[in-house]
C-alpha cells in the first residue's frame, strides 16, 4: 500500500533519540529548550513553545489570545477537527467561515462578514501546506482587534510574500504527528513575537504553574504557585531530540515534496477528470498534502466509488476533510446544518488526497497518476 503520506526517519533521528534517552531529564529539560531556540531561529519568529501536539498548541493560543466563554472563533469550514475544538475546550463557539475553491483557503470576504462583537479571533488554516492570505486577514483583524492566528500544522517549511511560516500571524501553531511535515511522534509549537503569551503558554503546559521542577532545583526552594488552571501538555526530551534532527531536515524536505508535486503537475493533461488545487503566485506551498477535485461528470465515477478502487489497487488515497460541522457533535451541541459553508461542501464532495511524502519516487507519482486514468468508467461518462 502506497499510503498518503509517511514520516522519514533517518539513522542520525534514532541515534538522538538513543542519546536523549540516557540523559537525566527524560521531559522538559535542556533538549526542549534547545528544540525551541532552533525552531523559533529557523521560522524567524522570537519565541517558541514546546507542546505535546498540534491540539495542545492551538488549546494553549487560544488561551493565551484570552479565548473564553461567549467568544466566538472565526475558522474555516474545512480544516481538521482539532481546529474547532480548541475553541470549544475554552468554552467559546466556532464560526464556520467558507473556502475559496480554488484553494480551499479561508475566504477572506466570508471571515469579514462573520465578525461580530463577540468576535475574538480568527483561525486561518494552511491547508495542504499553502499558506492563507495573511495580509488580507490582517487588515480584517486588526481594525477590529481580533487576535489572528495560524494554524500551520500542515505548511512548515511554506513562505508567504518571502517571510517564513511561523512568523507571519499573531500565534502560530505546528504539530509534529508522524504525517506532518516534521515529526516528534506527537508533538506541538506555538510561535508568537509576545513574550508575555510566550510565558503564559510555558505555564499552561505546566499545571499553570509558574514555575518548572528544574527552576525550582536551580532556586534551592520547593515552593511554587498554581496562577491559573493550565494542563499536563510539555513535551518530553526525547520528542525534543527527535525533533531536533528533524528540523535540520525540514528544508529537504520541503524541496522533495515540492518536487513531487511538479511530477504530478507535468500529468494533468492526460487526465481531464482530475484537477488540482491552486497554488497563489506569492507563496511557497509546504504540500504536506497533495489534493485533487476528482470530476464525477468527467470520470463517470463518484469521487468515493474512485477511493474504493484506489484503496483496491494499493494506493492509501485519503479526503481531508468532512465539513467540521458535518460532525455530530457539532450538529447537535451546535444546532449546525449542511447548507451553511456551499463551496466546502461542494468541494467536499470532490477531494481526493493523493500520495506525497519524501521518499516517494517520480515512477510512485506515475503509478498513481495510471490508476487515476484506469479507474474511470469513461463510457459512462460519455452516455
Ligand atoms: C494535525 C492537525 C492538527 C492537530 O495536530 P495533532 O498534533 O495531531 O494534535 C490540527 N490542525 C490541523 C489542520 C492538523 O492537520
């Protein structure tokens, strides 16, 4: 099975997190320390804060952009359900503004006409790795001092108008799962030039206390103070040493991905039921996904009857994502219906996620690119 995406774990990331493994501090100690002044230098953002995963770093921004019950959180209609949730954790609503089609970005006209006086931030999501219009939504929020946030769990590695990802909303979050750009296993960051957030976010992931076992050691004392109700979300060392290795790698990466998605690029014409995404002139797409709209009217073939087909020939193909308020949940603690978000659900209909990771070959993309053509029943798309 070619799956859709897959970490690379190379000799030297095993050998760190060998060495991590016999020092003292197996959590929160100098590796994350270390992961975090790296991490902040290679986005060119001041500061860095280590989490246990995506979900933590976005619960600990919107805690920090002070997020709380009766706020509402402008995010896009297709994103992954973390993305939400975060907002609900804090007690806060989501607002479900729609996706241009071509790219599947936030709409920037659809985030202005969802703000209101409860309005407290706004998510943009990096979707795929391309990186949303942070200009635009900038001019949006600071007007109305709304708190802008990235969630750029998908676009590490991504540049918009030449400035890195991470350094580009007021929060920015990362997750290092396996699938992702880089990886600790699990793991999180949240980028922000606030030091103040930067401090409040440390304490979050630590109880909400102001102190850390290893401050106290240096300090000679054993009394702390619990200021706020924060969550057990630090990161270990050896996630630290992981990602460590990792991040050295992540330019490479980037390159490889982009690479790839030009050999898919260079096939669409000699599949007219499949096109893909947009790409704006002035970013660098991080494609940690590569997705395409399958066109049920060319293929004559319904985009889940051609997932079906794929999964058979050993191809992982995926869709991300399911409108979030498609969810149960969502409907039910929400009152949220289809209807609400038409180009996410017409899209959603059409994506199909297909393979792209460093270590695929240009003959992978040729063997997808083959099924894609295969699998289509033209005939019936011509009766
Ligand atoms: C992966 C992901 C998250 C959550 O990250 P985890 O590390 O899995 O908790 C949040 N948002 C988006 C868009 C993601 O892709």
């Amino acid at each position: 099975m070619l799956p859709y995406g897959r970490q690379t774990i190379e000799s030297d990331d095993w050998q760190a997190v060998y060495r991590a493994l016999q020092s003292p501090w197996l959590t929160t100690g100098p590796l994350v320390d270390e992961f975090e002044r790296q991490f902040a230098r290679a986005v060119d953002s001041p500061e860095a804060v280590a989490v246990h995963s995506g979900t933590a770093a976005l619960h600990a921004a919107l805690q920090a952009a002070g997020v709380g019950p009766g706020d509402e959180v402008i995010l896009p209609a297709i994103t992954f359900v973390a993305t939400a949730n975060a907002a609900v954790y804090l007690g806060a609503t989501p607002v479900f503004a729609d996706v241009d089609p071509e790219t599947l970005l936030i709409d920037v006209a659809d985030v202005a006409r969802k703000i209101t006086p409860r309005t407290r931030a706004v998510i943009g999501v990096d979707y795929a790795g391309q990186p949303c219009d942070y200009q635009a939504l900038r001019q949006l929020t600071e007007p109305h001092q709304l708190v802008l946030i990235a969630d750029a769990c998908h676009s590490l590695g991504g540049t918009y108008q030449g400035r890195p990802v991470g350094s580009l909303a007021d929060l920015n979050c990362f997750s290092f799962h396996p699938v992702k750009p880089m990886t600790t296993g699990e793991g999180g960051m949240i980028t922000t030039s606030h030091p103040e957030w930067a401090a409040a976010m440390r304490r979050f992931r630590n109880h909400g206390i102001d102190s850390t076992h290893r401050s106290r050691q240096a300090a000679i004392t054993h009394h702390y103070d619990m200021s706020a109700l924060g969550f057990n979300y630090r990161m270990t060392e050896l996630q630290a040493a992981l990602g460590l290795s990792q991040l050295r790698k992540v330019q490479r990466f980037t390159r490889r991905r982009a690479w790839l998605a030009d050999r898919y690029g260079e096939r669409w014409q000699d599949v007219p039921h499949v096109r893909p995404l947009a790409n704006a002139p002035d970013r660098r797409h991080a494609y940690h996904l590569y997705v395409v709209r399958w066109s049920a009217a060319k293929s004559g073939l319904e985009r889940d009857e051609a997932f079906r087909r794929l999964h058979a020939l050993g191809f992982g193909v995926n869709v991300h994502y399911r409108p979030v308020y498609w969810h149960s949940f969502y409907q039910r603690e929400f009152g949220l219906r289809p209807g609400l978000c038409r180009r996410a659900e017409q899209a959603y209909r059409e994506i199909l996620t297909l393979p792209i990771f460093p270590a695929m070959t240009a003959a992978d993309v040729q063997r997808v690119v083959a099924a894609l053509g295969d699998i289509a029943d033209l005939r019936a798309a011509a009766a």
